[in-house]
C-alpha cells in the first residue's frame, strides 16, 4: 500500500478485519494523515459535518465541533490506525518511486526511497498487489506568475504552512480564492497589519455555521443506531448538492438563489459584492461553504484585490492596473497539481507499458480503481471519484470493499493476479462521460478538468450509485492471471 492517509487507513483496515494480514504501508511522511498532516494552516477544517467525514467502522460518539478542525481529524486518523493495528505496519519517511510488474514473476516490485538518520536509503519490495492511496490533492501548486522567486520576503504555500513565521502585524498577501484561502483568511485577517486577497475568479458560498457540537447530539450518538441514522440522513442531506449539480436548469437554479441571498446578506456593500461575485453558473467549481470568509473582507485592514498579477517583484506583487502591492509575506492558497494522481512515480505494468502513456489523454480507471494492463493495482481517490460536496470517506470505503473483494477473487481462482478487461473498462468510460453532459461541472474550467475539458476528477452522480457500483465486482470483468505454480 503507498500511502497512510485515510485512503491508505481504509483499504488496510478492511484488508486486515478479513484476515488478509500481510499489508505493508509505504509512507513518504513521518505519520499517518495524509492531507490533514500537511494542510495545517489556521482554520484548517472539514467542511463535511463530522459524524459522516468519519469511518463507518470506526465511528465516533463524540465530536468537539459540528465541522471537526485539523488537529481533531488527524487525531483520529492516528487513534484508528493504533486501535485497528495499522500504525505498526506504516514504513515512514519513505517515498515509493516506482512500481514495476514483473510478467514471469507475476508479482510487484516496488522501489522506494527512504530518509533517516543514515541519509537516504534505496529499498526494494516483492508484493502480490499493490494499493496506490496518494490522493488527488498531495501536490501544492504556486501560482503561475513570472518572477516569483524576486519576491524578498517570506513566502510559502497554503499546504507547507510555515509555523516558525510570526504574521502579527505583517503585510500579508494571499493570493487565491479557493477552500484553502476560504478557511485561513478569517483566521489571520485579526493578527495582520494589512491583508490584500487577491483572487481571480468569485466563487459560490454556503453558510457553514460551526460550532460545538451540541452536547444533546453527542449524547444521542451514543447508540450505533442513532449514528446510522444521522450519518444518513446527513448523507441524504449533501447529495442535494450533487442534484443541484446534475441539474443546474431546475434544481441548480434552486440552490443558486440561496447561495446568491446568503452571499447578498453578507456583502451589503455592492462594490465589494460585485467584485467578489462569480462568473461561472452555480455549482461548476467547488461551492464554498463557509460563513465567515465574506465578512471578514468587509474588515478595514483587508483589500479584495482582483486584478490579475502581471509579475511578482522584490517587494510583492504588481498587478495589472500598474499597481505595486507592497508586503512582507505572500501565501500560497493556490491549490494542488491535480489530474497526475499518483504520478511522477513510475508505474508499469503487463509488458512493460507505463501507466503514463495509457493516461497520454487523461487518467482513467474503472471504477476509479482499475487500470487494464495493470494487473492487482489498485486506487485509491483515483480518477472520477472525487465528490464535490460529499465525504469522501464514504468512496474510500467503497474501494477498499472493491479491493478486498477482488483480492477474494484471486484467491478463490487460485490465480497470481486479476486484470480488468478493457472493454469492461471502456464501456464504464463511456457512460461515466455521458453523465457529464449537461451538468453544471462543464460549463467552466475547473481543477476537475483536463485543458481539453474532459473531467477526470469528479464522480458524476450520487455517492450511494458509487456504492451500488462498486459492490460486487464480477469475474467476468476480469482476466486472471494463472499463478506460475500452475
Ligand atoms: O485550491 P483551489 P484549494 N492569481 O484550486 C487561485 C479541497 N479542500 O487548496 O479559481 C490569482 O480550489 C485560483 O483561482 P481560479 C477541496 O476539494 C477541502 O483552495 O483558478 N489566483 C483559486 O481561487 C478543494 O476543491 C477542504 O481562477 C490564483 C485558488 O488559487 C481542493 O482541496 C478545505 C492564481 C486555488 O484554489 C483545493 O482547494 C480546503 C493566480 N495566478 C481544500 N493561480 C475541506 O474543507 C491560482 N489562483 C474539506
């Protein structure tokens, strides 16, 4: 398995409560988390209601906030891998760097890069399958802006927040918009001397009114059946969104108008509201939920700037308009390197056919999970499984099934492997795009989408047909590669 985040956590705890034990984790950070060991900037958050971003397996009677913070999540990202025996099978500070299929073997080898006290150490594994949980958002991203190494002061990105940088009383620029900004400008606009948000394109908000957990619903959580109860119904709840989503004529329209009064109630100022208006119908790019970002624009010691940045200078950046914006610290809030998965790791397959050529158009997986010609590999968040509102811990689950599920099929053949057939994946392609047709996720350019327009990121329906999808995968969808002992 590559990875200890909580797809990495999902598909070793499923594996193990069904007796397969020989599960190795290959972590390139020095814990568990994944995401939320990296993105600690403040206000670090969910915006996914904590009693449905948790496993169904390991469910939790108390939360301190309704929408849990950093620390909390990746607390309890460490306390399931202890209680479920997965921490004493992660290998840190290891960085996979390839995985090779060997066609005589029938086996995986797996190439890694470790980093201790020795320096660094190049390590080799033999594996019968191979789990890839390296998410979709790992990789920070800087903004596209000539000259940005000029800039004189202190800078660094949303997901490497630099602790050891005191920002009380700083002029501090943030350039983006995004989830990431929408959490941590709140939180530093109080401390600051002077803030300047620099955004490029307005987005979509929804109220996110965090709070405490209210002490009744943590005590009616007690009962597994009432966390059932909520988790469905929360689910039920979020997959309005998805419909809004999928229709954005009639129910887009729907979710469009509260979005707009929510916006309106809380930027009275129309040149303010005008500027941080977006541009894009409702629903194409991820809608923000949040209740304190627009208000905190309104302070007096921030600037809602949304010239483009023509360069960054010694000083900070210049925008367009011929306008300096002086600062001593810029933040990255510009989101990851997304499409690429797993990937520059080198990954090939039968023949020696490397996964970045099959995906020279565009990641594709069945499922998300499987790619022909790469026989027991499996993703985890792989292509079209991201959910634009949903948990998605809730797709993690659903492939870590698929996987164990598979692996049963290779033992119950007595085979080395299975690979998907490519027709089986093909077809699955097809209707997966047609499904995009027509929804609010097309008519804008997005991270979801490829510079050709293709969506390679999102899941195009409701979590529960992910579910319903992915819950028994079929022999017939595969080839079973004979164990050489046969
Ligand atoms: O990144 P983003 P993010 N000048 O790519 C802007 C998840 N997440 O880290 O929209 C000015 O969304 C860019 O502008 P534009 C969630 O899935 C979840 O915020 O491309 N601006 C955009 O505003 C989310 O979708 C949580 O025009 C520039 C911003 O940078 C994903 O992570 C919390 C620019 C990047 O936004 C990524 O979110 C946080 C430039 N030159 C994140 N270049 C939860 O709550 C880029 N931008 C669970």
């Amino acid at each position: 398995m590559v990875g200890a985040g909580f797809g990495g956590i999902a598909v070793a705890a499923e594996l193990l409560r069904h007796g397969m034990a020989d599960v190795t984790l290959l972590e390139a950070a020095s814990g568990p988390g994944g995401t939320w060991l990296h993105n600690r900037y403040p206000g670090a958050a969910c915006d996914v209601p904590s009693h449905l971003y948790s496993y169904s397996f390991a469910q939790r009677a108390s939360w301190a906030h309704v929408f849990s913070h950093q620390e909390e999540i990746l607390r309890y990202a460490r306390e399931t891998a202890d209680a479920l025996g997965i921490t004493p099978r992660i290998v840190t500070d290891t960085t996979v760097t390839s995985c090779t299929w060997d066609d005589s073997t029938r086996t995986w080898t797996v190439r890694s890069r470790r980093t201790g006290s020795e320096g660094e150490v190049e390590e080799e594994r033999v594996a019968d399958a191979v789990v890839l949980a390296t998410g979709q958002l790992d990789k920070p991203a800087l903004p596209a802006v000539a000259g940005l190494d000029d800039f004189a002061g202190r800078s660094f990105h949303s997901a490497r927040w630099d602790d050891g940088y005191d920002l009380r009383g700083k002029r501090v620029a943030v350039i983006g918009t995004g989830a990431s900004a929408t959490q941590l400008v709140p939180e530093i606009a109080p401390l600051v001397g002077h803030l300047t948000v620099f955004q490029r394109t307005g987005n979509w908000f929804l109220p996110r009114r965090d709070r405490p957990m209210p002490a009744f619903l943590n005590r009616a959580m007690r009962w597994p059946w009432a966390r059932r109860a909520w988790r469905r119904l929360l689910h039920h709840g979020i997959e309005l969104l998805t419909l809004c989503i999928r229709h954005p004529r009639t129910f887009g329209r729907v979710g469009a108008l509260l979005s707009a009064a929510h916006m309106r109630r809380q930027l009275p100022d129309p040149g303010l509201r005008r500027k941080a208006w977006p541009d894009y119908p409702f629903g194409c790019k991820r809608v923000l939920l949040s209740s304190d970002f627009l208000p905190a624009l309104r302070r007096p010691n921030v600037e809602l700037v949304t010239d483009g940045i023509a360069r960054m200078t010694p000083k900070g950046p210049l925008t367009e308009d011929g306008r300096l914006h002086e600062v001593d610290c810029v933040i990255h809030a510009t989101g990851f390197r997304t499409n690429t998965f797993m990937l520059p790791m080198e990954v090939r397959g039968a023949d020696g056919r490397s996964i970045r050529d099959v995906w020279a158009e565009g990641a594709r997986a069945h499922l998300g999970i499987m790619v022909p010609g790469f026989p027991s590999l499996f993703l985890m968040y792989g292509p079209n499984t991201n959910t634009s509102g949903g948990s998605i811990l809730f797709f993690l689950e659903a492939q870590a099934a698929y996987v164990r599920r598979a692996l049963e099929l290779v033992r119950g053949a007595g085979a080395a492997a299975l690979d998907v057939r490519p027709e089986v994946e093909e077809a699955g392609l097809r209707a997966l795009r047609a499904r995009f047709e027509g929804t609010a996720w097309q008519s804008c350019s997005s991270w979801y989408r490829t510079p050709d327009g293709r969506n390679v990121a999102n899941w195009p329906g409701y979590m529960g047909e992910y579910a319903a999808q992915t819950r028994r995968p079929a022999s017939a969808e595969f080839r079973f590669i004979p164990s050489r002992a046969r």
